[in-house]
C-alpha cells in the first residue's frame, strides 16, 4: 500500500495539470483550520483543488502540493486502506520537507472509514495545511462540523454561474458595444436552455441529456438510497422527478402526499418527509420557507422548491420552462453571498426576500416583462411586499428589459438578469 500511495504522489508531482475555468469561489491559501468544500456531486471541487494547487505551483515545489483522490482504483487493491502510510511515503520520499510547509489535498475522502482521525492527527502533529472534499451527502456542511469538531472551515461550491460560463466560452463581459451585446445575450440563451454543472456544459445536446441522466442515477443510488438505506427506490425515484419538474414553484408536503396516495403508492407522510429530507441533504435541491420569523408558521406553508441546476428541469419537462429557469439561475447567484433565503407571500408572491445590511431585500424575477399583465402582477407583488416591510426599494429581474419605475412604495428596479449578473451587483 505504501508503494502504490508513493505512485500517486510522485505522478502528481509531475503530472501537468489541465486547463481550468478560474472560479468565483476563492480558497484561503493559508488556512488556519481544514478547509472542507462541500456541495453536490459534480460541481467542481476536484478543479478548485487543481485551481489552488496551479496557484501555489508559482510560489512553492510542487513536491510540497500533494493531491490524491481516495477513490483511485489502485488503492482498492485490497480490502483496508490505511491513511496513515500516506504520510509515511510522503515524507519517505520527500524528507527534506519533513520542517517545511506542505499542502495535502485529499478528494472522496468518504470513501475511507475513519478518514477524520487521520487528518485531525495529520493536522495536530505535522507543518501542513489540509483541504478536502467529498461527494457524498455525509459531507454536506451541516454534518461536516459535527465530523471534524468544529476545526475546519466549510466552502459551498455551486455550479458555475454566468459569468463563469462567459469565462468558459472565452466571451468578453462587454455590455456596451453592439457586437459584445449580442455575444452576450447569445450565450445567455445558450446557458438558459443547457446547464450549469461544470463537467457537463461543455458537451453536446444529446450526450449532455445523457450525462445529466446518468448525475440523477448516482446522486439517487449512491447520495440517497445507499446512504439512507432507502427500501422504495420507486418512490424516492417519483419524488425527485416530481420536485425537479417544480423547481421553483412552491410545494407542499400534505398535497404530494394526496397526489402519490391517489396514484396507489404505498406511502406515509413520515416517509415522505424523510425522502425530501434525504435529497435536501444530498444537495440536489433546496427548499425556501416563507419569510416569518415564527417557526411554526414556515412549517405550516408550502416551500419553494429550487433544484441544484436548471439543466434537470430541462432533463425531465417536455418543453424547456426559461421562466422557472431563470427564477433557478438567479436564485443560485444569490445563494454564493447570501446564506438565507426565502420568498414570501400574502395573495401574490414575491421570488426572493433576505435580510442585508440595507434591510429587508425584495426581488422578482419575470421572463417575459413585455406582456403588459405578466408585468403589472410582477411589480404589483413587489409593491405589496415593499409597503409590508417598509422597504423604498425593490428589483426585478427580466430577460431583456431595463427601466426604473417609482410609485408610491418607492422605486422599483427593473434590469436584465445578463446585466445585472455582470455588473457585480447582485447580491447587494
């Protein structure tokens, strides 16, 4: 084991790393505690690593940035892994870094038992700095904290946003010039109708429908059923379609309840409950209450559903839904800066309400701000919302259209989304 663990690090010491979109998501480069990047499958841990390891390369030997993806093949060579011959055959190799800074990143590590007292021990006694990441839901921050006792730093990886997909088209953020505009807007639809997740956007229609339906099987088999144990595979299968066909559409538990019961399957709202939860903790979706500080009133309203890319409604709806898209896009685009998140509504909804240091923030969204009364009932809920929480300010985002109205709430802010996702004031 030793010698295969050798094998590892000295390819990587000398492996050329790829070419990599650089991501909105910084990595502190000289952490105090293990820094742990969470999230779902397939949203890009593994590259940020790569990207922080290119990053160091030009300030250190590569011999002291050392990664290693614990789920490697060669290592399953038998039945136990033993971590701690990693740090015998680093130091085995390289001893002459035995006094000197080191970064070690180890990817999957769920798939080693007992992984958080190699690298709590790793930290404790060695001069090294520790990043990690894993794919299965027991590492989503909720639970990572628990796992290393508070001793790391946990780091929300998203899918790409726009601006990172404009970086991976090589397309110039030019919103003044005729030509940078129309690029822009181009791609924006492109994105609209495609995907956010990083190892998938980049390929053609028919295989990325594949691959998408391929990160739906896994996240169910490997992020929910094998984890949780899940005895109806056909249930938890139904469920999932069912909130990603919703996504962004408000729920409730009690009518998917009626819904299923209806259609024969054998279920309870317990196990129902628990099978949302599962996915939740998965990290395939999220769901918003409704703003009211009282507890049992979010409890007892429907939540917004919102699922990790809008690329699986494309995936699972007939036609492609660029209205929920949208609201799904701009909500992902808060959710990098702005932990808390709800909507809120009393007769007519509001997208996206949170708290910042101005106040109480209010946002729409609304594809289509030219039919005149899809517009009128996007700026009415606004409106509403606005007098209910003594807010003079308001936004709402659209495919294409510009303009600020002032009524007697105050001013409403309306923006296209490619416009306001470029102008690095999205989250303010």
């Amino acid at each position: 084991m030793k010698e295969i663990f050798k094998t590892l690090i000295s390819d990587f010491v000398n492996a050329t790393l790829p070419d990599m979109v650089e991501r909105e998501i910084r990595l502190p480069s000289e952490p105090t505690q293990i820094i742990s990047l969470v999230g779902a499958r397939r949203t890009g841990k593994t590259f940020l690593m790569f990207s922080m390891v290119r990053f160091l390369r030009k300030r250190m030997p590569a011999n002291r940035l050392i990664y290693i993806n614990l789920e490697d093949d060669r290592l399953w060579q038998s039945d136990h892994i033993d971590l701690a011959l990693f740090r015998d055959a680093y130091y085995e190799l390289y001893p002459q870094n035995i006094d000197e800074q080191v970064y070690f990143f180890f990817d999957e590590v769920q798939a080693i038992s007992n992984w958080q007292r190699f690298v709590r021990r790793l930290v404790d006694t060695e001069k090294c700095y520790v990043y990690i990441t894993g794919s299965s839901s027991s590492l989503m921050s909720r639970d990572i904290s628990t796992i290393l006792r508070g001793r790391t730093i946990s780091i929300e990886v998203f899918p790409f946003n726009f601006r990172e997909y404009l970086s991976l088209r090589r397309i110039q953020e030019d919103n003044i010039s005729t030509n940078g505009k129309t690029l822009i807007k181009s791609a924006f639809y492109d994105f609209l109708s495609g995907t956010s997740m990083p190892a998938i956007i980049a390929l053609e229609p028919y295989f990325r429908q594949r691959a998408l339906q391929d990160y739906l099987d896994l996240i169910m088999f490997k992020d929910v059923a094998e984890r949780f144990r899940v005895d109806n595979y056909i249930l938890l299968k139904r469920l999932l379609l069912f909130l990603i066909a919703n996504s962004a559409n408000l729920i409730s538990t009690n009518k998917i309840y009626m819904d299923f019961s209806s259609q024969g399957l054998n279920l309870s709202k317990n196990t129902l409950y628990q099978y949302i939860g599962y996915l939740e903790s998965a990290g395939i979706l999220q769901l918003l209450p409704i703003y009211n500080n009282n507890l049992r009133v979010q409890a007892r309203n429907p939540y917004k559903v919102i699922v990790i890319d809008h690329g699986l409604k494309n995936l699972v709806s007939l036609q492609t839904d660029y209205g929920r898209n949208l609201e799904t896009i701009v909500y992902w685009q808060l959710r990098r800066n702005i932990s808390r998140i709800f909507y809120w509504k009393n007769g007519q909804e509001t997208d996206f309400v949170w708290q910042s240091s101005r106040g109480t923030e209010l946002l729409n969204v609304c594809i289509d701000a030219s039919n005149p009364s899809t517009l009128k009932r996007e700026m009415d809920s606004l409106t509403i919302a606005m007098q209910k929480f003594g807010t003079a300010q308001a936004k709402l985002i659209t495919l294409d259209k510009d303009a600020m109205v002032e009524n007697n709430a105050g001013k409403i802010n309306l923006i296209s989304f490619w416009k306001w996702c470029l102008s690095g004031d999205e989250n303010q």
